[in-house]
C-alpha cells in the first residue's frame, strides 16, 4: 500500500449533511491522495457546494453523519480558520465583498495568520506578491482597490487563485472557479491550480458543470453527484463522456435503481 | 438681538423638532440648567500646521471673526447659545485665494478646561484647494465647538472633523455656506466623548454647489453620539450625497437624523441620504431617520435610506475561510466598514494618518 493511500489529503466517508432539516449530502466517499486533483462534476443542486462548504466548515450545514479528515485528522470539530490554518482553501464560487477592506492589506493579514508573520513581511512577500499577480495578469493597481467590491465575475476568480496561491494550501476546493471565465481566464486560472498542485503532495478538489477547464488541469479522477451522491467516478474520459452525453442517461440509470461502479 | 438675549429668550426646545428627538437639550447643555448661560468657560488651546509638522503658507489663524452669516431656518437653540459662549473665544480659519499646498492642514484643539469653548469661523479663499482636518482631544467634561464659515466660490474643500476626547460632553455646531461651483467633502470621524452632540448645517446658496457629507461614527461602552445633519438646497443644479455609518458596540447608542431641504427654484437638484448602522452587541443601540422637504418639483432625484444590522455572517465566514479569527475579521470587518466612508473624505496622505487614529481607536475600545 502507497503511503498516500493510508493517509490522503482529503479523505471524505459517508458525509451526510442537511440543512434546515433537508437532507442534501446522503452519504458521499471522497478519497485524495496527495499530489492528485479530483473533480465533481454535476448539475446544479446535486450537492457540489455544500460539498464545499462543508469541507470548510460553513456553520449553515449540519453534518448528521460520517466524517471528513485531513491528512488523517477529522476536520469537523474544526473552525473555518481553523482549517484554513491546517492547510483548507476554498475558492468561492460567489466570494463576498467587502468595501473598505484594501486587497494588499487584506492579502497581507490572511497570509500572515496561515503561514505565519514571518511570511508576510518584506521584500520575500512583496517579490511574491508581484510574481503570483504577474501570472495572473493582475495590475499593481489591484492591491488598493477593496476586497471584491466592483469586481468584474473574471477578476473575483482570479483573486480567489490569488489567494490560493499566496496561501498555499494543502487542500484547495475550488467551487465553480472557472464560470464566467473566458477560454483566456480559464488557461489562466487552470495554471494557477496546476502551480499549486502538480509537482507537489498537495491535493485538489475541482467542483465544475463543465468540462472546459478538466482539459487544462486533467484531473487524476472525476466524481459524477446525482442528489447527494456520487454516482460514479473515473478518470478524465468521464468529463468527455459528460460533455458529450449530458446527464439525462446517468439520472435515468440512477432512477432505475442502477449501481454503477 | 445679541445671541445671549436670543438664547435666554428661547422656551426648552420641543422633543418633537427632528434635532432633538433622542437628545434633549438639557442632557447636552453644560449644567444641565437650560436656563443659564456658564461664565466659567475656558478657551481650548489650539494649533494649526501640516500632517508634517510645517507650518502652512497661505492660511492663517487669526483672533476674532467677521459676523456670522446665519444659520439656515431652523432651531436656532445651539447656534445663539454656541455664539454667546463663544463670545470671547472666537478664531478665523483664513485661506488666501488660489491656495493650492497639496498638503493636509490640521487644527488641534486640546481642551483640558472642565468647560470649554471656542468658535472657528472657516474662510476658504476662491479657486484653493484645502484640505482641513479639526482633532479635537483632551479631558475636558464639556467642550463646545462652533465652526461657521464659507467655502469661496470655485473652491475645493475636504473639511474633516476627528473626536477624540478621552471623555465628557462634545457639542458641535457647524453652519457651513457653500458658494457657487464650490465642492465640500465634509468628514466626521467620531470615537471620542461619552455624550456628542452635533448640529451640522450645510447650505448651497449658489448654483453649481456639490456637498459630500461622510461619517464614521464609532461607539463603545455606554456612549451616546448623536448627529444631526441638515442639507439645504437653495439653488439650481446643485448635488448633496449623504453617506453616514455607524459602528455601535457596548451599551452605546448612536443616533443619525437627516433633513434635506431642497426649496421651490433649486431647479435640478440631486440629493440623496443614505445612513448605515453596524449593531456589534446586544445591547447597542443605533437610530436612524432622514426626512425630506422637496419643494421644487424639476429635481433630479431626491432619495433617503437607512439599514442596520449586526456583522455579516457570510463576510465572517469568508474572512475565515483565508485564516483569519472571529475575532481579528470582525475587527477587520468593523474597521471596513468605518473606512469605506472614512477613504472618500480627502487624500491618500489625510487618509492614511486617519487610518491610523481609528486603527488605535479600535483597538482601545477593545472591538
């Protein structure tokens, strides 16, 4: 056995989660191992986000069930800067905004409370800075203006990847990152991930409706979710097959009580 | 009628006039005893240089004022009692024409006198560019300011006023006349004082007058800032924006009263009030009521809002998200929204040295 497979970045197992008494993940098994990028694909309102959120601790959900462990270690009990803190990221796939909060200062602040002072001081983080911007094709300009306020849709993703970047997460659940992108964005924001994730032992969760941005990350292994649970998983030929086919003949084969492999 | 007769002929004003609806008079007032006027009032010290420490070229601070244009027709209890306890306290604000520094002027006043008072009568010079902060500090337990003045005719004006006193009763009275073409940004930063009370009074006389009204109110503790602000329209093509917020923790009550006043003529008047409450306990407590008196029909708009509420949960949780505390992204989340009013009231020089007054502000109120 891989050491990997004993202790994945992310191990989700038999997550089950509500919300105002709705159940919306039914039990779901998720297993990453380290240096691999995963994704969930489905249509909307199959669970993909609360998936999501629930990884990062948003305190709506309720978790009745299962668990979600980080290299090995339950996450649950955890708050949301707690996890970022362990190594969490989550790219929003509708980040807020807030006005009067200036980017450089907010970047500094978060950089600083997730790898440490340290990290976030001097000519090391401004030269960081520049180079992470650089590669995202953001102008100087971008660090005075305020957190996500009067962004365009292409510029709050691509300061979510920011964030990723500087933060550099063990785990990076990236919700819906390339909507609203154009095919330029979607390259932009898949080298981003790829800076990330490839080359290292961290590991990637990609929650998309569309394949477009797969054929820039080539994810190891795709997960199919049908109301709150994973129907299927594969390699990247599913996300080709989904593209093609749609979802109508997997809804079909759940409803007829298939079990799929 | 010299204001000391005007004031003593004035009855307690009615808890039904807009101005005094949360705080009365005699709350405010220096004794407490309505119908007197206090002789043992000091005057503040007072100074005037850059951001820098330079002394400015081109403004001046001299004794004594020419006599005040009234204020426009309302309450007059402030403005008579203000002008006769100022009497022998009273400094002009001079700016030559055409003063252009590029630097932030600031007047301190520090008043440590338990009652004290002063006047400052601004004159903004045609066609400058000034940029003025009052701070008013010390430990006083009653200080009255009264700031009239007129912005010349072309001239750009950011005036901003910062409360910091460590304690007691702050009552600021403004009547602020603003000329043709004139463009005001007029700033309130205030976490200063147990009890504010301020009447702010802003009147475009003249076509082409543009007001910016900005605060940044924030209260702890069992604090009580009130703040009323009256903006009259009474010329054409004029334009006044009212953005008001306040941050109340504690026990704290803040109250924000608006009046536009848009008279019959101000053909193509644009004026909108908008005041935003950040509730940070249980117990704060935050009041908020603009009113309108349009007369004129041939505006561009006329609009009011208010909103209140405590600290946005899906902003918390965002904050969070990148590793930040509950508590360090609701201090961050409470000095946001301070400074998304606070960063339009002048300079990134003005704003970055108010930045940092607020940033010690906030961590001395322990929010």
């Amino acid at each position: 056995m891989h050491l990997s497979d004993e202790n994945p970045i992310l191990n989700i197992i038999d997550l089950q989660v509500g919300i105002d008494g709705n159940q919306i993940l039914k039990g779901i098994d998720i297993k990453i191992p380290s240096g691999e990028i995963h994704a969930i694909m489905g249509r909307n309102g199959s669970g993909k986000t609360t998936t999501a959120n629930v990884i990062m601790g948003h305190p709506s959900y309720e978790v009745e069930g299962g668990d979600v462990l980080l290299e090995g270690e339950s996450i649950l009990e955890m708050e949301p800067w707690e996890r970022s803190r362990a190594g969490v990221f989550l790219s929003f796939q509708y980040p807020q905004a807030v006005p009067g909060l200036q980017v450089g200062n907010f970047l500094r602040k978060s950089v600083g409370s997730v790898r440490g002072d340290d990290a976030a001081r001097g000519s090391t983080f401004r030269e960081e800075l520049k180079s992470a911007m650089s590669k995202l094709n953001m102008p100087p300009s971008f660090l005075s203006r305020y957190v996500n306020d009067g962004f365009s849709g292409g510029e709050k993703k691509r300061f979510e990847v920011l964030q990723m970047m500087l933060l550099r997460p063990r785990l990076a659940v990236l919700d819906e990152t390339d909507s609203g992108l154009d095919i330029d964005g979607i390259r932009t924001v898949a080298e981003g991930i790829n800076d990330v994730v490839r080359g290292t032992d961290n590991g990637a969760l990609i929650i998309t409706h569309y394949s477009r941005i797969l054929e820039h990350v080539r994810p190891d292994r795709i997960h199919v979710m049908i109301g709150g649970k994973i129907v299927t998983s594969g390699g990247p030929g599913l996300a080709t097959l989904l593209e093609e086919n749609g979802y109508d003949w997997l809804e079909q084969r759940v409803a007829e009580g298939e079990e799929f492999e | 009628m010299d204001p000391t007769s005007e004031y003593l002929s004035l009855g307690e004003p009615d808890r039904a006039v807009h101005l005094w609806r949360y705080t009365p008079w005699r709350k405010v007032h220096p004794t407490g005893n309505i119908s007197e006027i206090p002789e043992e009032v000091s005057p503040p010290g007072l100074s005037l240089c850059c951001i820098n420490g330079e002394v400015p070229e081109g403004v001046r601070l001299i004794q004594g004022s020419e006599s005040v244009e009234g204020l426009p027709d309302s309450d007059s209890t402030t403005s008579s009692f203000m002008s006769a306890i100022t009497a022998n306290s009273t400094w002009t604000v001079e700016v030559d024409p055409g003063f252009n520094p590029g630097k932030t002027v600031v007047l301190e006043i520090n008043a440590d006198s338990p009652i004290s008072a002063v006047h400052i009568c601004m004159k903004v010079g045609t066609h400058s560019n000034f940029e003025f902060v009052t701070v008013v500090k010390g430990d006083c337990e009653w200080l009255g300011l009264l700031r009239t003045g007129s912005t010349g005719e072309g001239s750009i004006t950011n005036d901003v006023v910062v409360n910091l006193l460590g304690r007691g009763t702050l009552l600021r009275v403004d009547s602020i006349h603003i000329d043709r073409d004139s463009q005001v940004v007029a700033g309130t930063i205030s976490s200063g004082s147990e009890m504010t009370k301020s009447d702010l009074r802003y009147r475009m006389g003249q076509p082409g007058g543009n007001l910016n009204v900005l605060g940044s109110i924030l209260s702890a503790e069992e604090m009580i800032l009130d703040h009323h602000i009256e903006i009259h329209h009474d010329a054409p093509e004029t334009f006044s924006r009212l953005d008001w917020h306040s941050a109340c923790g504690g026990k704290s009550k803040t109250v924000g009263t608006g009046m536009l006043k848009v008279s019959e003529g101000s053909r193509g008047a644009d004026a909108a009030q908008l005041f935003q409450n950040l509730l940070l306990s249980e117990n704060a407590q935050a009041d908020s009521i603009p009113e309108l008196e349009v007369t004129e029909n041939e505006v561009v708009g006329c609009g009011h809002g208010t909103a209140s509420g405590p600290v946005d949960e899906e902003q918390l949780f965002y904050l969070g998200t990148r590793g930040l505390s509950s508590e360090q992204a609701k201090s961050m989340l409470v000095a946001a929204f301070l400074n998304s009013t606070l960063s339009e009231m002048g300079s990134m020089e003005m704003h970055n040295w108010l930045v940092e007054i607020l940033s010690d502000d906030l961590d001395a109120l322990g929010i």
